[in-house]
C-alpha cells in the first residue's frame, strides 16, 4: 500500500515531526507485520530518526548543519542553495522501519522526521507499506 502526505514548512531549515503520518499509514493499511519505507523526493530536504521529547535536539542539529554548512560558503550552483543539497545528502532521502503487531517499532525517545533545508516550502513525502 502506497501514501502519499503533504506538509508546508514554515522556515529555510527545520525538522518537522511526521511519526503521527506514519502511523496514519500503518493503521490504514491494517498490516499487522512488516515494513513501511519513508521517502521524500525532494533534493533539498531529506528523513531521519532521532529524539522527539526534547525539541532543543531538533534546534541543536539545525543551529550546527546551518554553521558548519552555511549557506552564504560560496557554493557555484546558480541556485544559491547547495548548502541544502549537501545536508539533505548526509540524512538522505529515504528510510525503513519496522511494523511488529501494527505498530512502527521506535525507541522511547524517536521520533520520525522529515528535514527541510530550502524553505518554506510545500513539500510531500511517501509511504510505502509491506507486509510479511
């Protein structure tokens, strides 16, 4: 089963909490075992997991991709934002989790993410489920 999900981000970089998204799917889906797969299809922006119960985590991975790849390092790309370009290369575009008795399997502390690193922006991002 195939879903597709749009969200509008509201600053040039930010991590946007999508896990209730995902769940959205699974529970759609009624599979009860077996795997969802994440994916944006946007060059500049990308999926990840990591802490969701302290929102200075998100601030602190922004505030240190934006210093150690600012946006204004001289980059050629006439664009003006390979900076978001690399950052979404480092996380990548894609990622897999695992559903056991219909729910995503996810530590105490993660949380599902997509990361904008052009906006704002409207952007979509996919959801693919398999079942075993």
């Amino acid at each position: 089963m195939f879903f597709e999900y749009s969200i509008k981000t509201d600053t040039r970089e930010s991590l946007v909490d999508i896990s209730d998204y995902i769940l959205d799917a699974v529970t759609k889906s009624k599979v009860q075992n077996g795997v969802a797969i994440v994916f944006t299809p946007h060059t500049t922006s990308a999926i990840t997991i990591n802490e969701n119960a302290d929102p200075s985590v998100k601030k602190d991975i922004v505030k240190f991709l934006h210093e150690k790849i600012p946006e204004n390092y001289g980059f050629s790309h006439y664009e003006g934002n390979s900076d978001a370009h690399l950052k979404s290369s480092f996380f990548g575009p894609s990622l897999t989790l695992i559903i056991n008795d219909g729910k995503i399997i996810l530590g105490t502390w993660q949380g599902v993410y997509f990361c904008e690193f052009d906006g704002p922006r409207s952007r979509k991002f996919y959801v693919k489920i398999m079942k075993d």
